[in-house]
C-alpha cells in the first residue's frame, strides 16, 4: 500500500471515530427531563421499537446522543431512545392548585347546567350583554318576563281560548 493510500484510509477512519467522540462528549453529563405523564425508552430511534423501560413524568435522563427527532438516553442502568418532543432541557413545573385540600368535592357544589330563566333567556336571543346595551328608550322589564314564564296553561285552556278565538 502507498503512503498515500495509508493515509487516506486513516482518513477514511479516524475522521468518522474522532466526530462520534466529540459528540458523545458534547452529551456527557446533560440532562433532560421527562415532560409528559409518561415517555417510553425504545431500543432503536422508532415508533415500533422493542419497549425498554416507561419513565414517569419529571425523571432525568442522561443524553447520550442525538438522531434526528430521537435522543439516546440512559436512566439508571438502562439505555434507550425517546422522542423529543416528550423531553426537555428544565424539570417540568408542578401544578398548583387554587383549591386548598380541606375544599368540599367540587362535583357536588359545582352548578351543573344553566337556571330555567338563562336557558329561556337564551333561547329567546336573550344575552347579558344584549341587557347592558339596551337604551333608555327600550327598557325591557326582565322580572316581569319571569313572572310571564311561572304562569302555566292547561290544554283545556288553551282549546277554550282557540273556540272563542275562532268565533
């Protein structure tokens, strides 16, 4: 072999060897963090890859290295891919409640569907906002409206006004 053949074939080698331990060492030590409920550590950078390991939300992951949207990671004693998109580079934020622990279930107290007089409001086109636009001119008289929607008719009612009606 050439001197000139020998070192292109170094070249040929060593090239690829010392660029894959740069980026093993840009990795070194970096952590990522567990961003959804779960991730699942697959053996190969691909949907159907064989399952390794689940990771609960907020776990650390060493990163190993990087191929396209996937990330080789080490948990513990175990190595795997995760997709990127449930990592990232800070600990998830925990959630905070406004409702102190002692609180009565909300299930319970909750109002569960609009009052009879919303429901007919709305169903006659009737808003809020409509209510607050109205003008001095047109004063709508809503309790009286409600007092009209207490008042029931019966069928024999209804059939005597529509016999004197008809006469």
């Amino acid at each position: 072999m050439t001197d000139f053949l020998r070192v292109r074939y170094l070249n040929l080698v060593t090239v690829p060897i010392l660029v894959l331990a740069l980026s093993a060492v840009t990795y070194a030590g970096e952590l990522v963090y567990v961003q959804s409920k779960q991730a699942k550590l697959l053996s190969i950078p691909a949907f159907d890859g064989a399952l390794v390991a689940t990771v609960e939300k907020g776990a650390a992951l060493e990163k190993l290295a990087l191929q396209g949207r996937w990330v080789k990671v080490s948990h513990g004693d175990q190595q795997g891919w995760v997709s990127q998109l449930l990592v990232g580079p800070r600990p998830p934020l925990a959630r905070e409640s406004v409702i102190d622990d002692g609180a009565a279930d909300l299930k319970q107290n909750a109002r569960r569907r609009a009052s009879a007089t919303t429901s007919t409001a709305a169903a006659r086109g009737l808003r809020n906002d409509d209510r607050a636009r109205q003008s001095d001119d047109s004063v709508a008289d809503y309790s009286a409206l409600t007092e009209m929607e207490g008042f029931a008719v019966s069928d024999d009612e209804a059939n005597k006004f529509l016999e004197q009606g008809m006469q």
